[in-house]
C-alpha cells in the first residue's frame, strides 16, 4: 500500500490466500476487510487524509473481494481508472510499448466491438507516458489491444 495526499484513494491488488478451491470463506473476508480499513485508517492518518479507497482483488480472476471506503468521496466511485496503470505497466515490462510509442486517440472517439469508447478530453496523439498521465481510456485500450489478449488476462 501506498499513500499520498494528493491522491484521493489506494489500491491493493493481491491473491486471497485463504481460498478453499474458488470460494471465499465469508469468515475470512470479514477478517480481511477490517485488516485493510486498520492500514487505510493508519495510512490516512500518516497523510492527514479523512478520505481513501483500499480494493482487493484475485489476481487470477480479477474478482474484486473487498472493498473499503473510508468518507463519502467513494460512495459511487468505480475503480477502473486504477488498472490503467497496471495494463500499462504490463506493456511496458512485455516491451509491446515504451514511454515514447505514441498511440492515435482518435480525438476522444473510439469504436470497439461496436461500442464507443470515449475520453474526456478529445486527445489526438499521446505518448505513452502522456496517456498514463492524462489517465486515457482509449490509449489504454489501445495499448492493451496490441499486448494481446492472450498476455492481457492470465
């Protein structure tokens, strides 16, 4: 875990330990939860923060388990934002981009599976580094389109 005041939550990302096959004993959820919000209160604390998120997810599976919410910043608060940076540090670590591949984000407009895929600003080209820092959508999926799926999901 990491904190920063700045940031407004956390994430966690971790493989359940106490799994028997594919289900979660509930006893141990339970446990788990109140061990995260102990380190999200303490972390907060540390950064003089009254807000912050903790999520913990399977690694293999990509369930979300637990969720902390500590203040009302998070009451609707979807996390998808924070694999961005984890689907783009796998692109690096596969060498499928590098902080300088500039990626065509379409001016905010991206059609995938029929669906549009949007960004907030109508960004045009960004490099890689920019993408992760202005947080896009559609240079995030483009990036994960040319790792692959098969390198994308375990």
């Amino acid at each position: 875990m990491f904190f920063h005041k700045s940031l407004a939550g956390i994430f966690m990302w971790g493989i359940i330990w106490a799994c028997t096959g594919e289900v979660v004993l509930e006893k141990n959820v339970s446990v788990m939860e109140q061990m995260i919000e102990k380190e999200l209160r303490s972390g907060l604390a540390k950064v003089g923060s009254e807000q912050g998120l903790a999520l913990l997810a399977e690694i293999s599976t990509g369930k979300m388990i637990v969720r902390v919410r500590i203040g009302d910043e998070f009451k609707d608060f979807i996390p998808g934002s924070m694999f961005k940076p984890l689907v783009i540090a796998a692109a690096l670590d596969l060498g499928t981009t590098t902080p300088q591949t500039e990626i065509d984000c379409g001016n905010g407009l991206f059609w995938i599976n029929g669906k549009p895929l949007r960004d907030i600003v109508p960004y045009q080209k960004l490099t890689v580094s920019d993408i992760s820092a202005k947080s896009s959508n559609i240079g995030t999926a483009k990036i994960a389109i040319r790792m692959g799926a098969d390198k994308l999901i375990p």
